[in-house]
C-alpha cells in the first residue's frame, strides 16, 4: 500500500463553492495561481502515481485570520465521500480560547486520526508547556502530530519556530505520542536526521519544497547532506513518502524517492508501511 502522508485538499471542488473563502485560501496559504478542481482529478492522480491513500491536512490559524481557512469540518466532509481513500487529520490554533473544545470535537466526534499543526504560521514554540494539554489530547485518542518543520512558503512565518531541535523535548516527554517532522525540516535535514534516528516515536515525510528537479534535489539531501547509506542502515523505518499536493504533484515526489534506488524493502517502508505504524493502522486491512 503507498499512502500519501502529507496532502492539502484546499482546492478539492466539494469544498471550494464559496468564492470568497477560496480567495482568502488562496491568500493565506500562499497559493495565488490554483483553483479548484474535482475529486475526479484527485482519483487521476492517485492512479497515475500508484498511490492508494491519502493524508488530508487542514489548516487553522483564525487568531491570525480570523478563521480556519481549511476546517476540520471541511476535512471530514471530503473524507465522507471517500473513506476508503482518504484520511482526514485535524486542525486547531492553539492561540485560540476554544482550542482543547475544538480538538475534542474534531478527534471524538468527527473522527478525524490525527492532528496538522504549523509552529512557523500559528508562532508557537512546539515545546512551550501550553501546548502539553494538546498533546496529552492526542495520546487520549491515540493519534499522531504532523509538525510543520523547517521552511514554509506560506506567507507570515517564521523559521524560528520550526527548527527540528525544538520537537526534542516533546519526544522525550511524551515517548508513546506519534510525531511527523514534515518536510524533512529542510533545511535541517541533518538536524532533523539526528532527530528521527534517536527517537522512536519520530518520524519525518518526504514533502520538500524542491527547488530544481526532484531527483536533484532528492539526491542532494539523501545521498550528499546525509551520508550515502544512512536511510538504508539507519533510517529506512523513519521516514513517510508526503507529497505537499497541490503544490507539488505526488508523481514527481515518488518519481524522485524512486530514483534513489533504495532497495525494494526500504522503498516499501518510505511509500507506505512506515505510514501505516505512524497512523496506527497495523493490523487493520481498511486502515
């Protein structure tokens, strides 16, 4: 099974009716040229690419804009249509008052399995002890935490908050909590490495925000910033195969992994089997 782990669905078409809410989208998420398209496209993709699941991630910074500009109801909506493709993760600002009400509802209603939260646009520190009671949330319900780790395009944010270094005291105090560094934390790609190979409740997806060609940038990071073997003898079951759609097409980030030439045991693990621990799926054959 290969399961995308990091995807945005802000231009999916069943939930793209009011204009208005997809300029302000397209504004605070920094995507200015997309527009909405149909699931039809999404199914298309998946197929082109050979990936049978999606990670659906939502995006809440309403003390900074007034509202969650990709809701958590939005999410369980797409998810509704599809379950059998898509896994709906939540959102919540943790500078919002309601934030412990908005999560309860999103994780014990909605149903949603598991929680995005961006440090750089929300600026917060993800070790600052207001966020314990969030985290705690999660290990309630037993979901994982994908971080925004490293650089953002997004307008309004901060590298100081998404240094991989900071997520340290999270692993080691909650040792059974889940987490993802997205992006590979780039660019601390080494940082995030020593991050992930010491802890092993953390993990780190493959969404980079290339800047060349996939297989270039994919070679540079894996096989020059980090030693030629390190994934196979050290990381091979730290690492989750994210795409970053829509801005990046999940063909050309698995065209990329897939040129490394990593062994077909490795490339398992990286497309789908370490996702499937990092979800909690195992064992489960719908996931």
């Amino acid at each position: 099974m290969v399961i995308d782990v990091h995807v945005h669905p802000a231009f999916y078409d069943p939930i793209c009716q009011d204009a208005q809410r997809i300029n302000k989208r397209k504004a605070v998420m920094g995507y200015d040229l997309m527009s909405p398209f149909p699931l039809e496209l999404v199914n298309k993709q998946m197929a082109f690419a050979g990936i049978d699941k999606l990670v659906l991630l939502p995006e809440d910074s309403s003390t900074m804009d007034g509202e969650a500009v990709l809701s958590n109801e939005e999410i369980d909506k797409i998810v509704r249509l599809d379950p059998n493709r898509f896994i709906g993760f939540a959102t919540v600002d943790p500078g919002r008052a309601d934030a412990l009400e908005v999560l309860e509802y999103a994780l014990g209603t909605l149903k949603l399995r598991g929680l995005k939260l961006h440090p750089s646009k929300q600026q917060f520190y993800p070790n600052d002890p207001k966020l314990f009671p969030i985290y705690e949330l999660c290990l309630k319900y037993n979901v994982p935490i994908t971080f925004h780790c490293g650089l953002s395009w997004q307008p309004n944010t901060y590298l100081k908050f998404s240094h991989p270094y900071l997520f340290e005291d999270i692993a080691i105090r909650y040792p059974e909590l889940r987490i993802n560094l997205a992006h590979l934390g780039f660019p601390w790609v080494v940082e995030t490495a020593a991050v992930i190979l010491k802890y092993p409740n953390v993990y780190a997806d493959t969404a980079c925000c290339y800047m060349d060609c996939p297989e270039q940038f994919f070679e540079q990071l894996f096989l020059k910033q980090m030693g030629p073997l390190w994934v196979e003898h050290n990381l091979a079951d730290k690492l989750l195969f994210g795409s970053n759609n829509p801005r990046f097409r999940p063909a050309r980030i698995k065209r990329g992994l897939e040129s490394l030439r990593f062994s077909a045991e490795t490339t398992a693990k990286i497309l789908g089997l370490n996702a499937e621990k990092f979800l909690g799926m195992e064992g489960n054959i719908n996931g």
